[in-house]
C-alpha cells in the first residue's frame, strides 16, 4: 500500500478548513437562496410543529436594514404550503407594541419580513401563523414569541466567528495532525522491523 506523504496530509487539512470557512460564509450572507431553505436559529416547537427564527444579521443594531427569519415545519420537518402570517414587534421592557406587521399569504413557510429598528433595546417577536387544513391553527393562530437583543452584542459576534470559522478551522487541524502522527509512526514501525533474508 501506497504511503501517503506529508503534502497529501497537509491539501486534506487545508481543503477541510477552507470547506468550513466557505460554509459559514454562505450562512452569513444576505442572499436571496437563503429564503428557499429552512433557517437555523432559536426554535420552539408546539403540536408537532417547529416555528424557528433567525435574524440576519444575527446581531442587529439599530439603523440595521434587518431581515426576520422564520421557518415552520411539520412533524417531518418539511415546509408547510400555503400559510397566511403576521408578525408583532414589541419593546420587551414597556411591553409596548412598536410594530405590527398583517396577515399575509405565503406559499411556503420560509417567511423573511424585513424591519429596521430604530432603537437598541431587547424586543419580543411573535410571528402569528394560520395553517390552512388544520382543524385548530385555521381558526385561530399558531403563535411562537422570541427575544431578540438589538445594540451591541461583541459576546454574539464572538459565539458566532468560534462556532462558524474557529473551531472547525482547529478541528481540520487537530485531524491533520493526528493524521500526520499515525503515518509517521508506521513510517517508523517499518524503519525498525529487521530486515528479512
């Protein structure tokens, strides 16, 4: 069997760390494909279905062009069609209602509503949902309420840049090297077996 070389150890590290950086790279950008996929974020789950939210940027500040991300799923985690929903905004302290947004049709349950917030504060978001064809979110809505922090969030940013890029990047490492110490210690086993007559 053919050893493979330090090099050959080396591309494999790299390729996996550049894989890793360029896939945290498309979940963070503002693209339009993102809206024909579920989303990843904070979820809560009510009868069978999953209602999940994520924000992008996933740290808002105020004056932000933000966009509001939501997926509801069924129990087999597909998308739901044809869902009629509705979005409240609210200043968690005051509890007063900044912003309601009305029901509208959508024909898939990847929904993407965009807002700008005025102020950093934290907020409540509810998303209002009626499903047609179920017999209890028809006539009255499946609702799911998050927090969501607007201002400065360093701590955010640094959870998202070590689980997106730094620790896969140390992953990849890690990998290659014990990678690397396996080959070398056959590489030495076979230096000190006796040469054979």
């Amino acid at each position: 069997m053919k050893s493979i070389s330090l090099r050959d150890f080396t591309m494999v590290g790299i390729t996996l760390a550049m894989s890793f950086a360029c896939c945290s790279y498309l979940f963070q950008r503002d693209d339009s494909f993102l809206a024909y996929g579920h989303f990843f974020g904070e979820n809560i789950t009510r009868d069978g279905y999953q209602i999940v939210f994520q924000p992008f940027p996933f740290a808002p500040m105020a004056g932000d062009n933000t966009t509001l991300n939501f997926s509801i799923l069924d129990e087999e985690n597909m998308n739901i069609h044809n869902v009629f929903s509705a979005l409240i905004i609210k200043d968690k302290e005051s509890n007063e209602t900044i912003a309601q947004i009305p029901y509208k049709q959508y024909m898939y349950s990847d929904i993407t509503i965009p807002y700008k917030f005025n102020n950093n504060s934290e907020y409540l978001v509810t998303l209002q949902t009626r499903i047609i064809g179920d017999s209890k979110y028809q006539s009255q809505p499946l609702t799911a309420t998050f927090d969501l922090i607007v201002g400065d969030q360093t701590a955010e940013y640094f959870k998202m840049i070590m689980l997106y890029l730094v620790t896969p990047i140390c992953a990849a490492i890690i990998i290659a090297i014990l990678i690397y110490e396996l080959h070398w210690k056959r590489k030495k086993a076979k230096k000190g077996k006796p040469a054979t007559k």
